[in-house]
C-alpha cells in the first residue's frame, strides 16, 4: 500500500488529479461552515435537539449542513431528484431516447435539462422549507427565523438555490478533473465528516453507561464483518466465456482467442440507495415543514423507521437496481457487438439467442443484488430501534462510503497501470485485472 501511494505521487497527472478532488472537497466543507443569513442559529441548533431521526438522516447526508442551516443545506439532493426524473423520462418520451443516442452532444444536451431541472426543484424545497422556519421555535419560545416575510423567503430561496448549484459545480469539475464521480465523492465526503461525531457520541455513551461496554466490541466486529460482506459483493463477478472465431485478413491469420465477458453482481452499485433516499427525502422534507393536518398524517405514517416507511424504500431500491442495470446495459447491443466482433459464448447461438442469454443472467444477478442493498440498507433500522445503535451503522451511509471507495481506488488503479504497468496495491488487486 505504502508503494503504491508512492507510485501515485510520482505520475504527475495522477498527482494533480488527486490534489484537485482533496481542494475541491475542502471548498465544499468550508461552504458547509457558512450560515444562511436570517436564521437564529441557537435557536436552530435546540430545535434540531428535539427532533427525530429524519433530520439527523437529513444532516448525515449534507455532511451537517442542515444541522447549521448553511448556503448548502439543500445538498446535492436536488440534483439526484433531477437526474432521476430524466432517466426515466429517457425511457418514457421519444425525443429524449433519440437525444440519448446522438451520442456526447445528446447527452450533453440531457445534462443541461438536468441542471435547470435542478434549479427549479432547488427553488420550490427553498420556498417550502422557509416557510417551515418560519413557524419553527426552540423549546424555550425562541423563533428560528429572525425577521420572517417575503424578503427571507426570497433570500432564503435564492442562498440555497446557489449552493445547490455550486456543489453541482463542484461535482462536474471533480468528475472532469479529479478522480471518481463528482457527485459521489460529495455525498461520501458528507457522511465521513459525521463519523466522528458519531464515534464520539457511542464512547460518551458507554462512558455515562447508557449503552454496555460489551456492546463496543460486538459493534466493531459486526462493522468488520458487514464491511468485507460489502467489499465481497460490490467485486463479485460472473464472468462469461466468450470464444472469438478465427479470420483470415490479407496474410495474416486473426481471432481464436479466448476471452470473458465480466457481469458484476451489484451492477447499479450505490446509485439505487442514493435514489431511493432522495424519493424519501423530498415528501418527508415538505410534510415537516407544512403544518396542514392531513400531510403531517401522511408524513407520520411514513416516518423514518416505521413499517410503512421500510417497506416504500426497499421497493424504490428494488425498482432502481432493475431500472438502472437496464439503462447502464442492453443485452441486444452487446450480442450485436459480440457478432460484428466474430465472437460468441460457447453453447450459445449468436444474435438473439445470445441476448437472451446474457438478459437472464443479468436478471437473476440483479436480484441477488436487490436482496444484499435491501438488507444492507434496512441494517441501520433494526440497529436503532432493536439495540439503540447511536449512529448510522451499516446501510445506505455505509454501502456508499465502501462503494465510492472501491470506484475511487479502481480509478487510481487504471491510472497506474496505464503509466507503470502495475497497479496502486502490489497485493490484493481489484477483482477484473490479471
């Protein structure tokens, strides 16, 4: 490990690229420090003491930017909702499709509806949540907004709006001209910085006794334990033989050689809990924040960690590992590849039968792959309501902080290979690489 990090800081683009994602990740933290004008942070702070576990969710995937009402409390949030709407419009309305295949034009075409998409959800959560503050107290009376009206709306409106956008900024840079997607290194580096604190928060309690000391070590192991079950799924593979046939072109004899086709298990990775926390997120955000009798109804039934509540987003992640894997890979387009290739998999006619083929293993993998994110996700409820776990182990924060991690090494490894012809870690290579 050590000469790998050595053979990382010696190939000057890697080197920058590594430097730009850490400077760009230290603007977004110093953005979550800096206040949104207006808002009586005392005050604040003691209403967020009373809460649920909502906004303590909230907070862990701003990296505590709503917990201090920054310029980024709304995250990155608004953009994922964007991107969910036209992923799926893309399937839905033809123009969309056809702009799709254009190729780099068409999506960056897609791209910019998103952003705008973007701004507009950004206002309405702002508009919404203003209005919430304005009813909002501490317990002792205090109001949380110092001078409600039209004039904090329109200014709180516009502050969060402008540091949605700018985290999406953020984002495209770092995917550009950094190291690992943009947007996942954002959330990633909201849930670290709240480890911490939370790892703070579980010693207090063994120290006051209101959690056994017992309990600390049985709690490492099972982080362990769910930690390597993750990294053994998220580098699973099926691997599919494929066998080129032999061509002759001019003098020269091509072909016969043997290859395979890699199918990861968890191929969606950690965009279906990202998804599925965002659809959860946006109505839960507006039933606290409207004080209408029968939305606080709807928003009770659908609290964090009750049944109705569990069994709602495991469907959304199941719906998104399918509705992802679908889009990320066509079955037709890979036989046709296969075919104009002079490949086929043994035992297996090329053309339709070979989508076929590969359309059934993907579906069964996809269901493996449901079933450990649905049981990776729901972790943290039974943690907390079973054996009052103080912080988010395991789950959605967890399986993204282990997934961004493995694409962000897979990404350095790619860099390394390319340019020394061998990989960051001299043991244990990713899985994919001989």
């Amino acid at each position: 490990m050590q000469a790998g990090i050595q053979t990382a800081a010696n190939i000057p683009e890697l080197r920058r690229r590594i430097v730009f994602t850490l400077a760009m990740l230290a603007v977004y933290r110093a953005g979550v420090q800096i206040p949104t004008p207006g808002i009586n942070g005392d005050a604040l702070a003691a209403f967020f003491a009373q809460v649920g576990s909502l906004f303590d969710m909230f907070n862990m995937f701003s990296g505590g930017a709503l917990e201090r009402f920054s310029i980024f409390a709304l995250g990155i949030m608004p953009y994922i909702s964007a991107s969910i709407i036209f992923q799926l419009l893309t399937v839905v309305v033809p123009q969309l499709e056809a702009m799709k295949k254009e190729g780099e034009a068409g999506r960056q075409k897609i791209t910019q509806y998103t952003r705008y998409a973007t701004v507009v959800l950004s206002l309405i959560q702002g508009l919404f949540i203003s209005i919430g503050l304005e009813s909002m107290s501490a317990p002792g009376g205090e109001m949380v907004v110092i001078d409600p009206g039209w004039s904090f709306r329109l200014m709180t409106m516009l502050t969060l709006t402008s540091g949605t956008a700018f985290i999406m900024w953020l984002g495209e840079q770092m995917t550009e001209r950094g190291i690992g997607n943009g947007i996942s290194m954002i959330i990633f580096a909201g849930i670290v910085a709240s480890l911490p604190a939370a790892l703070a928060n579980t010693f207090r309690m063994v120290g006051a006794g209101e959690m056994p000391l017992i309990m600390l070590p049985i709690l490492l192991l099972m982080v362990a334990a769910v930690v390597g079950f993750i990294i053994f799924v998220e580098t699973a593979q099926r691997r599919i033989p494929v066998q080129y046939a032999k061509r002759m072109i001019g003098r020269q004899m091509y072909g016969g050689q043997q290859s395979h086709l890699p199918l990861k298990v968890n191929m969606a990775g950690v965009i279906p809990p990202i998804f599925a926390s965002s659809i959860m997120m946006f109505p839960q955000t507006i039933g606290n924040f409207i004080q209408i009798d029968w939305v606080q109804r709807v928003s009770a039934a659908f609290a964090w960690g009750s049944l109705p509540h569990t069994l709602l987003f495991v469907g959304f992640v199941v719906f998104f590992c399918y509705f992802y894997t679908a889009v990320t890979f066509n079955p037709v387009d890979v036989a046709e590849n296969l075919k104009k290739n002079g490949g086929f998999i043994p035992g297996v006619r090329p053309g339709k039968k070979t989508a076929d083929f590969l359309d059934r293993i993907i579906v069964r993998l996809t269901t493996i792959g449901a079933v450990y994110i649905s049981a990776i996700c729901v972790l943290p409820t039974i943690l907390i309501q079973e054996f009052n776990v103080p912080f988010y182990f395991g789950g959605t924060a967890l399986l993204i902080v282990v997934g961004v991690s493995i694409d962000t090494l897979a990404q350095i490894e790619s860099h390394t290979v390319m340019r020394n012809y061998d990989g960051f870690m001299k043991t244990g290579r990713l899985r994919g690489r001989r």
